[in-house]
C-alpha cells in the first residue's frame, strides 16, 4: 500500500483520512508521510550497501526541521547552500562531519561557520571561492577540506531553469580548467583536496545523462592522479526524477548500480545528493475549494492555495496532479485549478476534469519537494502549515503563519 492511498474513494495519507486532516489544520496544509520518507531512503541506500557512500540529503528541496531529523536518524548526510540551511542542519540533529557545502556565493561568515562546525567539504565553484576559503581557514589556523565542482557540459534532458551543467549556466568551474584550478588549490597552505563533484541538474529522468557526465569526471580523476593529486571521494550529485504524471525516471536500483560500475576498482568513497527524489512523493498540499467561477472559455476552481504556497506550476509550468480528496457527486466538469493571488499566472493546475463543489477539498500530489521550501509571503499571505503523519498519528511539524507574524519584523517612521 502506498503512502497516499484511497480507501472508498476517500484519500488517505497512510492510516487518517485527508478530511481528517483538513478539518483539524485548515487549509492549505502540507501533509508528510513518514513511511514514504523512511521507505525512499532506505530504498535509494539498499544499492549502495558494500560500497563506502554517503547520501547527503539536499536540504534546499525540502528545509523543515522534522523531515531533516528524519534523514539524520537513517544516517543521512546534508548538502547545503547557505549558512541558514547549515543551522537548520545542526538544530535537526544532523552530523556536521556528514555536511556538503555547495553553492556559488559563499560569504566570509558563511565558511566560518562551516569551518567551525566541522564539515565535510566545501563543494568550490569558483577560484575566487577558493582563495576566500584559503583566507578564511589560514585567519582561523584550519584546513579547508574541498572538491571543486565541476561543471562537464553535459546536457541533463530537463526544464532549462533546473539544468546545471552546461558551461552557460552560472554553476562550477569549466570542466577545461579544473586541472589548474587543482593544481592551485593543491598548493595552497590551508586547503586539502579530498574529491571531485559534479551536478548536472534536477528531475532528470533519462540515466544517460548521469553516465556520460561520470565519464568526463573519472578522466579528470586520472588526469589528476598523474599530477600525485589523488582523489578521496567522488561527488555525483543528485538531479534523479520523479513522476509527476507519466515520466518514467530510473528506479533506484538501476540508477545506483550503474553509477557503482562506472566506479569499479577504484577505492573512493561516492556522495549522492538527492534532493526531490527522497521528498518529492512524500507530501501533498491540501487546499479548499472557496468559488466555482464559470467562464465563457474556461471554468475556474478557485481554491485557498495559492502560488505562493506552491510556486513550482507558475515557475516551471510544472504538472502536479490534483484530486478531490473526497468523492462527490457533482458533475465533472474542466476546470483551470486557481488561487487568490494578484497574478494571472497564479495556478496550480490547468484543465482538470474534478467533479467539486465549492467548500470540496482537494490534494495537490508530489508536493514534498520545492513546495514549503519556495513558499512565500506574497501578498501579505501566510505560509501553510506542514503535517508529518506516523501512521495513524499527525504531528504538526510548523504551525500556520499569522498575519501578525508577516510584519512584527517590520518600523514605521517615528
């Protein structure tokens, strides 16, 4: 039985009915599964076992405390992109030693921090990155362990705005210039060279994309050997796809399996960073029909979620399925799914056939990934709250933002 599951016709996340929850919370509420969290890592990891691996968790697709202590509690490690990700790491229960640091802009106090917690390396995108990091380390009499990430040029088969390792994207160094840029980093006094990693993109569903761009790394890896720059671990990143609607992305097995035996013989350790593909499938948004608004072309559902709780469909044109969590007996009828945001482009789903009526609720499923992450305040809106259901338990894992809440930050002039 899946996480998210009917039981006559009436959605479920694992043992307590939607409505349920929905009634309790309010709405929009993200709601979690712990079993399918449990299940996508354990998963992902059972590949792996006989191999020295680490699966670093990308925090930036999903930040909430709960599910971050739920990773750090199967031995997970994290892949971060800012100092607030490192806190939320630390404050989950996370091994800083099991802690990538990715990310083109780090500040002066960001690497500190880092530095200071401990971390597993800092994934370098740039030269003048490296040199801050040097300077940092050698002001506080520490070494830097680093793996500059490199960016092969590989087309990654996805959404333009998720793709990462084509040499027009702002990410890594070019694959053309990490030999000298090791060679530098090499001779610098308080940096230590432990790997190479490489990141091509997100929701990448086709596995050769992942192969053809390890090929190009493990020839800069022998490449460096020659110049007794050897490589301690290897970092394939994440990118691996879920299914939306009808994608069919690698399963687990298969994709790890094949990343192993491009590695065979050789005595590294191999990082993972997945992000979407541990999360993705593990949430659903809840959201309340307000108005049924017919229109001369189109009929709108115009529901309480809104692009700023969900901003995936307006960004990327994303496809996220939308059901009715409870059976009704209304007619069916194509509706374009819509929020109350001041936008034309606020939606969350296009022609849907629903048969709702107003004050239904419905789930926007395959949410757990970039959803509460990427939320916002627009328009003076409240962030939803975030659910993680145990079995027949919920546990109210972030609490509704107030009204108050959005501006008790804020001054007037005196």
């Amino acid at each position: 039985m899946t996480a998210f599951h009917t039981v006559n016709g009436v959605l479920h996340a694992e043992q307590v009915a939607c409505a349920r929850i929905a009634e309790q919370h309010q709405t929009p509420t993200y709601v979690y599964s712990l079993q399918a969290l449990n299940t996508a890592f354990s998963s992902f990891q059972a590949g792996l076992i006989g191999h020295d691996h680490l699966i670093c968790f990308a925090v930036k697709a999903n930040p909430s405390l709960a599910i971050l202590n739920v990773f750090a509690r199967m031995g997970a490690g994290f892949d971060i992109v800012s100092g607030g990700e490192l806190a939320r790491v630390l404050a989950a229960g996370g091994d800083p030693n099991k802690i990538v640091f990715s990310g083109v802009g780090k500040s002066h106090q960001e690497i500190r921090a880092a530095l200071e917690a401990g971390i597993f390396c800092f994934n370098v995108e740039s030269i003048n990155e490296l040199h801050r990091i040097q300077a940092v380390a050698e002001s506080m009499n520490a070494i830097a362990p680093i793996s500059l990430r490199v960016n092969p040029n590989v087309d990654a088969k996805t959404h333009p705005y998720i793709s990462t390792g084509l040499k027009n994207n702002k990410f890594g160094v070019a694959f053309e210039d990490a030999l000298a840029l090791y060679q530098t980093a090499a001779s610098l006094s308080h940096i230590a060279v432990h790997g190479v990693d490489c990141h091509i993109g997100s929701q990448i569903t086709e596995l050769s994309p992942f192969l053809d761009a390890l090929d190009k790394v493990l020839g800069l890896v022998d490449a460096l050997a020659t110049h007794g720059i050897h490589i301690q671990h290897i970092d394939v990143g994440g990118g691996v796809g879920i299914t939306y609607s009808d994608e069919t992305p690698p399963d687990f097995a298969v994709y790890t399996q094949a990343i192993l035996k491009k590695l065979a013989g050789r005595q590294v350790k191999v990082l993972f960073e997945p992000g979407r593909a541990l999360v993705g499938n593990a949430g659903i948004l809840l959201t309340k029909v307000e108005y049924l608004k017919p229109g001369e072309s189109k009929n709108f559902a115009i529901v309480d979620a809104a692009m700023n709780d969900l901003m995936r469909p307006a960004l990327y044109d994303a496809y996220h399925h939308i059901t009715a969590i409870v059976p009704a007996d209304a007619p069916s009828q194509v509706y374009e799914v819509v929020g109350p945001v001041c936008e034309s482009g606020d939606f969350l789903g296009h022609d849907r056939a629903l048969s709702i009526a107003e004050g239904d609720y419905l789930a926007i499923h395959s949410a757990g990934a970039y959803g509460m992450s990427m939320a916002s305040n627009y328009n003076t809106r409240g962030r939803a709250a975030e659910v993680l259901v145990d079995g027949d338990t919920v546990h109210l894992i972030r609490e509704r933002e107030r009204i108050s809440d959005l501006f008790k930050l804020e001054r007037v002039l005196p």
